[in-house]
C-alpha cells in the first residue's frame, strides 16, 4: 500500500523530474494486465512496466522479507546506462521522503530540493 503512496508522489513530482531532463518508470513484478490497471488505478504520468517473471526483482535483490514484505528499490540510471543511485528498502514508509530524495540526486550537487536543502547534503 505505502509503495502507491510512493508511485503517487513521484506522479505529483513528475513535472519536477521531466524539467531535470529525468524519465520515471516503474516496474511492477506482476503480469503486464496488472501494470496497466496499476497505471490507471494510480493515473500515473509515466509507465508501469511489467516484470512478470521477477528478473529485474532479482538483478537488484529485491526477493520478499519475511515471505511477506516487498523489498523496493529506487534506481537512477544516467544516459550512459550507469547506475548513479541505488536505494533499496524493506521498510515501505521510506518512500514517503525518497522520491524528494531521488529528485536532489537527478539535479545534481547544488540544486535545492523543494523543501529548501541542497542535494548536496542529502545522505
């Protein structure tokens, strides 16, 4: 649940990411039916990919904690397909701060984030 809450504040800040010349995807590990009704149930303004059979769940060890909780992970990739931030998380009320988290990293040293600190000084 709190990973749509997450999904839905990266579509509130989805003009901010475009305008750092940043694409937002989300893969879903679910058959592709599921990411679309996940896209529409969430209006989201980028895609929801599919992941049916878990690779991409897998490539960053992204396997269930506890046979139960969905371990996450937030990715920047730069255009040269070089990963430049990886966050992963067992604890999904994370997400709540991350996506400001993921827009001070796309912007680079010395943008300030819409809560005023540099991405610089963000962990």
């Amino acid at each position: 649940m709190q990973c749509r809450f997450h999904v839905a504040q990266l579509g509130r800040l989805h003009d901010d990411f475009k305008a750092a010349g940043a694409e937002v995807l989300v893969i879903l590990g679910d058959s592709p039916e599921r990411a679309r009704s996940y896209a529409e149930l969430l209006k989201t303004p980028f895609p929801v990919l599919a992941d049916p059979d878990r690779t991409v769940y897998h490539r960053f060890d992204l396997e269930r904690a506890f046979l139960v909780i969905q371990r996450t992970a937030s990715v920047v990739v730069d255009q040269d397909g070089v990963i430049r931030y990886i966050k992963r998380a067992t604890n999904p009320m994370q997400w709540l701060q991350e996506s400001r988290e993921l827009l001070g990293v796309v912007r680079g040293p010395g943008d300030a984030d819409r809560s005023g600190t540099p991405s610089s000084q963000q962990p």
